[in-house]
C-alpha cells in the first residue's frame, strides 16, 4: 500500500467502497418506501400524476385501493432492503477475498435489478424520484463492478461448494437455499410481466372491490402509478433470487453467511408478508407462495446454522486430538 495515496485513490482503488454505497443507498431507499407508507401519504410526484391526495383517493374509491397502493410499495421497499443488505454483506466478505462468484452475482442480479427500471413502459408512468435516483446510483455501481473485478475471473460455478465437503446439514441448505432462489426468479419475473400487462390478478380486484374501468374514471393515471410499483417488486424479486442463487451455490459456509441469509429474508419476506396484515390484504391463496417461500427460506437458514454449529464442534474435536497426540 502506497503511502503516499490520495484519499480519493484510497476510497475507490477498488471499488469496495462503491459497491457499499450501492448496497447503503438500496437500504435507505427501501426503507424510506416502508416509512413513507406507513405516513398515509402519497408521494408528491405519485399525487401529481393522479390528480388527487390520499384523502382524496379515498373518496374518489375506497381505503382498499389506497391499501393495496401501499402494500404495493412496501413489499418493494422491502425488496430494495434485502437486495442491499447482500450487497453490503457482499463488499464486506466475499468480494474483500477476491472470490469470482461474488463479482458475477454483482453483476447479473444488479444488472437485472436496475435494468428493471425500463418496467415503467408498460403502462407508461415514469417516476421522476426513481428516475432521478437511478441517474446518480448507477454510475456509482458501474464503476464499483468495473473497480471491483478480480485479476483472475472464474465462471462463477468453477468452485461450487454445494458438490464438494460439508455435512449434511449443509448440502440440504444450500439445496433449499437454491431451491428458493429459483422460487423468487420465477415469482419475481411473474410479477413484473403481469405488472406491466395485467396489473391485477382476481384477488386484487376483489380486495380493491373495484374493476379496472372504475380505477381509470377514477383517474387515467391510477393503474399506471400502481403497475410501476408492482413491475418494481418483480424486478426486485428477480435481482435477489439471482443473487441468492449464486451465494447458495458458492458462498463459504461462516457465520456471516447464515446472518446475511437470515436479515434478507427479515427485509424481504417481513415487508411483502406483514403489510398483508396490516392493510386487511388476508386472503390465504394469494399468500400462500409467499407462506411458502418464507418457510423455505426458514428452513435453508437454520439448516445452515445447524451445518456451522457442528462444523465447529467437528473442528474443535480435531484440535483436542492433535493437543493430545
């Protein structure tokens, strides 16, 4: 290390510190989404577009609508906080140690996360805060992947460690960690296609208790605002099923490994299945893949933590042999 360095040169030779900054600045947009939710209040741009304030959308059609805008959000806010959470964990650990996988996660599940951004085209509402924040984020990303990139690039399952080692406990967690993560890229891409089309599925519009026709009197630019969040989510969901894929794949079986696992799903899944409960938004098949997947994601996490638990006490078993002989 030059002594010599510059600040700037010492913060950015490579690129950790960037991708810290991705990873924080999900974290707080996140949970500046949950937050502003929980307000009651629309953003102004949102109100802008619409026409009308929450009170006055509440007149306009019921507080189910306003409801279901706000689980909308939240379960993307929640997507944004896990998605960060790994990119923290990822510039903290495995990408410190250079290990290839890492820099690949980094690059396909954030590709596909900020390239989710275009989802807005299908229904044509353009949110100029996500916009703005996506301008100034993404340089910052790029130049974190380009700083970031290890000397020696491996394909990213070259080491896979699910095939190799490990007890039991360990395989059968990172079977069901992947298993999970194919989950989430399946739901996620659902999501966005039917948020850019669709928008709604059946038990929406019988929690709303209004059909799209009522919505659009309403205003032209009501189901547009809710599409974008919910194409947002999808997106999100694909970016953190994408990157969990390759950590169960390939992730060095520590202690960080079994936190990093347990807070995403805390973010993730705490958002998209407690707003549920707190709108009135219950009906038990439209939240049954979520039920599911959360359990899945439970079950992955203590799997792994049982798998580390008795890895160590296999290794202390050793080193008390070895002290003996």
């Amino acid at each position: 290390m030059r002594a010599d360095r510059g600040l700037l040169d010492a913060l950015l030779a490579d690129g950790l510190f960037l991708v810290a900054i991705t990873g924080l600045s999900l974290v707080l947009s996140g949970g500046f989404a949950v937050l502003q939710s929980m307000s009651g209040q629309l953003l102004p741009h949102d109100s802008h577009a619409i026409g009308m304030d929450a009170a006055a959308l509440v007149r306009a059609g019921n507080r189910h609508l306003l409801g279901f805008m706000f689980h909308d959000r939240v379960a993307y806010g929640g997507t944004l906080m896990a998605i960060g959470f790994g990119y923290l964990w990822t510039a903290g650990f495995p990408l410190r140690a250079r290990e290839s996988w890492s820099w690949w996660a980094l690059v396909v599940s954030g590709g596909v996360g900020f390239l989710a951004f275009l989802t807005y085209l299908g229904q044509g509402y353009l949110d100029t805060w996500h916009g703005v924040a996506t301008l100034f984020l993404l340089p910052v990303f790029v130049a974190g992947v380009w700083r970031s990139r290890p000397a020696h690039l491996e394909r990213p399952w070259a080491r896979a460690r699910w095939q190799s080692g490990g007890n039991r406990f360990e395989k059968w967690g990172r079977v069901v960690l992947s298993l999970t993560a194919l989950g989430l890229m399946l739901a996620g891409a659902t999501i966005a296609i039917f948020g850019m089309t669709t928008v709604f599925v059946p038990s929406d519009l019988r929690f709303i208790g209004l059909d799209p026709s009522m919505l659009r009197r309403i205003s032209p630019m009501l189901i547009p605002v809710i599409s974008h969040d919910r194409a947002g989510f999808g997106g999100g969901l694909c970016s953190i099923g994408i990157f969990l894929l390759f950590t169960a794949l390939n992730a060095e079986l520590n202690r960080s490994l079994v936190e990093i696992v347990a807070l995403m799903g805390c973010a993730g899944f705490g958002c998209a299945i407690g707003v549920h409960f707190v709108v009135g938004y219950v009906e038990m098949l439209h939240l049954l893949p979520a039920f599911v997947g959360c359990a899945l994601f439970l079950l992955a996490a203590v799997l792994l933590w049982l798998a580390r638990g008795r890895r160590d006490v296999q290794r202390d078993r050793e080193r008390e042999i070895a002290y003996r002989l």
